[in-house]
C-alpha cells in the first residue's frame, strides 16, 4: 500500500517561479553581474560617460536608470540582454516542465491510491455478503438478493460485553428487551432471559435442523427465480358494479392477483360503460337480462380511473377491487356500470421467498426455565433460520377485556402494519405455551394453492382452536378480526365459553365465510401433549396444569432422540396437499355456538 510519507511533497509553483521575489532577483542579478545599490544613488558626472552604468534599486524595482556611450554600446547591451534574458527564460520553462512531471506523478499516486481503495471496499462487501449466505449454508450467487428478506429482516441481536446485560430491541423483533443470548459467541440463540439460572434444557433450533439433514430450498428456489420471464402476459377484466342500495361490506368481492414473484402492474382502467357496449355486465344480479336503457349509451359514459386502481393495486401481488360508486365517481346515472381493466404481471426486481411470514405471540411474564421463556426462544430461532419476521408482544393495554383479546389485538396490529407496507403475506399466531417439536417443518407446508383461502386453523374437541393459526394479509382477514373483536358487544346475550376464539368460529359461520377458511387436522400445528405422534410439528400444552415442569420433560426426550427425522417436510407438504383437495364436506369443520346465557 502507497503511503502518503513515501514520497516528498512538491512544493508550489510560485516558490520556484516568482519573478518578483526579492531572492529570485538576487539570482537574476548576480547572473547579470549587476551592482545592487541603495535609495540613495549617486548621479553620474562627465567623465563616467565612457563607461555603461547600469543601476537597480533594492527599494524601487520599477527605477532603473541605463546610461550609454553611443548606438553601438546600446546594441550591444541589447544583444547581453536578450542573451540574459533567454537564459532566465530557459531555466524559467525547464523549472516549469520539472514541475509538470512531477504533479504528473502526484496525480498518477492519487489515482493508484483511489483504485486501491475501491478495490479494498468491494472485497468488504462479497465478505459481508458470503457470511449472509453461510447462514443458509448456501454457496451459489444469489442474483438482485434482498439478504434482509431471504435471511432475518429484524437482524442480529447485538451483544454488549455485560454478562447479564440485554438485548437491544430491534424494529422488526420488537419487545426482546429483557433476552440475550445463552452463548455470547453465537448470535443465532438460543436466547434466555438469565444467563446465570438458565437450567441447559434449550433447544438450539439451527444444530437441531443442521444434524436432520434438512436439503435447503433456497437454492432451487433462486433457480426456479432465474428462469422466469420477466413480464406475463396481459389481462383484461370486466367486473361489474355490485348491488347499489347495499353495503359493499358482504358483496362478492373481485381479486385480481400475481404468482408468485412477481407483482401487479395496471396499465389501463375505466369506469362506467363504453359506447354501444351491450356484452359486458348486461344481467342483474339474479340472473335476468337487464333493460336496454340501463346498458346502452351513444357514447362512452364514464371515466379515466387509471389512477385510482393503480393506488390500490400497483406493485402488490393480490388486491381486491369493488366496483362501486362508493370506491369510484358516478358520471353516468341510471347506466349500470363496470370496471374495465387491463393488467400484467412485471417479475419482482428483488428476489424474496415465495410466501412471507411473520411470527406473532403474546407473553407479559417471562420467568427463566419457563415453558414461555423456552416457547419464545425457539420460535425466534425458528423465524431467524427461514427468514420469517418475528413478533413479541409484551404489553397489554386494554383492561376492560379478558387476557384472550389480547391475541386479536396483537394479529390486528401485525396484520396492518402488513397490509400499509406489504411486508408479509401471512401471519403465524402461536401460543406461548407450545414447543416448536419438529422445526424442519416450514411454514409453506401449509399454504393452499387456493388464493381465495385467508384463514387455515384446526380444531379439538371444543371445536375451533385458536392457539395456533394462519391467516392471510388481507382485507378480508382485517374485516374478519374487526368482527371477532367487537361480536360480544353485538351478541351480549351469546354464551362464548373460550371468548376469542368463540367468537371467531361464530364470525366465520354464521356469515358463511366457508369459501375463505380452512379446518385442517389439530396435528399439523397444533398437537396436544396426549394427542400427538412422532414428527409433530407443534406440541401444544394447551389446559395442563405445570406447564414449564412438563415442557421441560418433553424437550429433555427431544434431545435424546430423533422425532424431527420422524416426519420431513416434503412429507408434510404431500399430506397437506392431499388434504386441500379433498371436496369440502370431507375436510374438517366447525359449528356455530348458539347457546345463549
């Protein structure tokens, strides 16, 4: 490396070039062999005037008095001169070229110098880069890779050299204040609340997947990224204007959405109803053709809504769209109307795994060695290997409710941080009182191909069990917790034996929401302790009493053997699969809770 004392400094121009320097007049003089004199210079007389006299002056270098003989003396002092002068002259310019080269070679360090660093800079960043992928054990160039997206979007949790002191909050792991991690060395967890009275029984989720022999996705995931095209194929839709002197909250919805990886582009809408047009939106709603004089127009009624559909739609892969007056103007009365559009789908410049998640539980009481502290632990180590977001919430604050609620309130915050920002797709509720039993089991596993399911739980012998669920970013999902949440207030005299999770069954059946739900089987992620097989996903600990003493039990024979290995996750996702295609009234299902107090 070129150190700025290799080389010595050039001085300035002007210490060399300095005509009017006193000591460079010196030099100049003393060439000239000419004799400095004071102020006060003598006057020549007569009998000098053989002789050339020429005079400077220290004090005043423009005074110069020259006397000469005659026109041949003046000739020849002339002649000296121009021959002084081409010597100055020479030295002059070749100072100038000496300079010259070696700014030259100022500038050619400078610019080795800056290449230097820049070179220094890019190895820092493949450095950074390559430990972000040795985290997925994964050697292959990820191209246009969001590492927050495809690691942990909340980040690592930074160590302080304190043995007891905690973790700082990140913005995306919120409310870990209180937890560090059990080894200092390694920043994956497991995580604990005291170092000092951690009792060994952990789980550390990442050597537990590493030793399953778990093939990681990522890699074929990117592959299948690569290949895709970069746009789709445009798409034209019609829909038609929902019922006028009805809410719109009810109404069959209209969805337009994207595969996966890629994103919506709107690239033409109206509103109202084109010229002549009698083929689009020509029925009521209860099947009869409709009138002439509410389809036909001589000329386009309506307007440019390009705009609007691009606010709620552009760059998200799902979005619902109503076609009402409510949601757009009305500028042809009594025509019935539609939304006219044409779409496409542009491939996501970021590559992002296919289903995003983020994990969301509840805990206010967190003591060291308890089934809370350990439940917590493990579904964050969980969330850091698959790149989920990771939610913890800690602080109730409504007190005119059962503790319950708090889970609502919880999924509902999450819920539209995901739905303003597009963050996430799903969000994951578990309970706090569970043990993650197998975590080679992926959150995918269990996404429909259907896209118009938002809400995926299971039941046990009470009927819907809410402790562990899957709900999907969605407008549907926010109007559907709304619901649950207030219900008890609109049904006061209804009997609700388990509060929220009473009043989610009762919201999803007596609306009948059967198209946007799924009951699945209580083993995929919600298994009790005396219903449960090798490989489960999710021990649920669900109304036992000494929970941490029974946690700990069951995480102690974890360690001793190999249930992860009893059940894959390619095996889970043919289950699911098998499940899903099942007609609907062989699937699981729930009943409404109509006992009154």
């Amino acid at each position: 490396m070129v150190k700025s004392n290799d080389y010595l400094p050039l001085k300035n121009e002007n210490e060399y070039l300095d005509t009017n320097n006193s000591s460079s007049k010196d030099n100049v003089n003393s060439k000239l062999e000419v004799k400095n004199e004071t102020n006060n210079s003598v006057e020549p007389t007569a009998s000098d005037q053989n002789s050339v006299i020429l005079e400077v002056s220290t004090n005043d270098e423009n005074s110069k008095n020259t006397n000469f003989e005659n026109e041949n003396d003046i000739n020849s002092s002339i002649s000296s001169s121009n021959s002084i002068n081409e010597q100055v002259n020479t030295e002059k310019y070749g100072l100038k070229e000496s300079i010259g080269n070696r700014t030259s070679y100022k500038w050619k360090i400078t610019t080795i110098i800056v290449i230097f660093v820049f070179l220094l800079v890019q190895c820092l960043i493949v450095n950074i880069s390559l430990k972000v992928v040795e985290n997925y054990e994964f050697s292959k160039e990820i191209p246009n890779c969001d590492s927050n997206l495809v690691f942990l979007k909340s980040g690592e949790l930074n160590w302080k050299d304190d043995k007891n002191i905690t973790l700082e909050t990140s913005n995306l792991s919120r409310d870990l204040k209180g937890f560090m991690f059990l080894n200092e060395n390694n920043s994956n967890g497991p995580i604990t609340v005291n170092r000092d009275e951690d009792d060994g029984s952990k789980m550390d989720v990442f050597q537990t997947i590493k030793h399953s022999g778990k093939e990681n996705s990522l890699p074929k995931e990117v592959e299948a990224y690569q290949m895709m095209e970069e746009k789709l194929p445009e798409k034209e839709e019609y829909i038609c204007e929902l019922r006028p002197k009805l809410p719109s909250e009810g109404q069959k919805e209209f969805t337009i959405s994207c595969p996966v990886h890629y994103v919506l582009s709107i690239d033409y809408s109206f509103y109202g109803r084109h010229k002549n047009d009698m083929d689009h939106c020509n029925r009521h709603h209860n099947g009869e053709v409709m009138e002439d004089d509410r389809i036909k127009t001589s000329e386009d009624c309506g307007y440019n809504s390009l705009e609007d559909v691009k606010e709620l739609c552009e760059g998200k892969r799902q979005c619902v769209l109503l076609s009402s007056n409510v949601f757009f103007k009305d500028t042809c009365e009594g025509i019935h109307k539609y939304l006219h559009i044409k779409y496409h789908c542009d491939k996501e410049k970021t590559f992002r795994k296919a289903n995003r998640f983020a994990v969301v539980m509840f805990a206010n009481k967190i003591p060291v060695n308890s089934i809370y502290e350990n439940s917590i632990n493990e579904f964050y180590q969980y969330s850091k290997y698959y790149g989920y977001d990771y939610y913890l919430y800690r602080y109730r604050y409504d007190f005119e409710r059962e503790i319950y609620y708090v889970k609502l309130e919880s999924i509902l915050e999450t819920m539209i941080k995901g739905l303003k920002e597009n963050k996430y797709e799903w969000i994951f509720w578990v309970d706090s009182d569970t043990i993650l039993a197998n975590p080679t089991i992926e959150l995918d596993t269990f996404i429909p191909e259907d896209s118009d399911i938002h809400f995926i739980a299971g039941t046990d012998h009470n009927g819907l069990n809410a402790g562990v669920f899957l709900i999907r970013v969605h407008p549907w999902s926010l109007n559907f917790l709304m619901r649950a949440m207030s219900y008890f207030y609109y049904k006061p005299n209804r009997f609700l034996r388990f509060a929220d999770q009473s009043s989610l069954n009762n919201v999803l059946t007596e609306s009948d929401e059967s198209k946007h739900y799924v009951i699945v089987p209580q083993r995929w992620f919600n298994s009790y302790l005396d219903y449960k097989e090798d490989g489960d996903f999710i021990i649920h600990l669900a109304g036992e009493h000494n929970k941490s003493k029974l946690a700990k039990e069951f995480r102690l024979k974890l360690k001793n053997n190999h249930w992860y290995k009893s059940k894959t996750n390619n095996e889970m996702r043919k289950e699911v699969l098998s499940y899903y295609a099942l007609p609907k009234e062989e699937q699981h299902h729930i009943q409404a809770q109509k006992k009154k107090i």
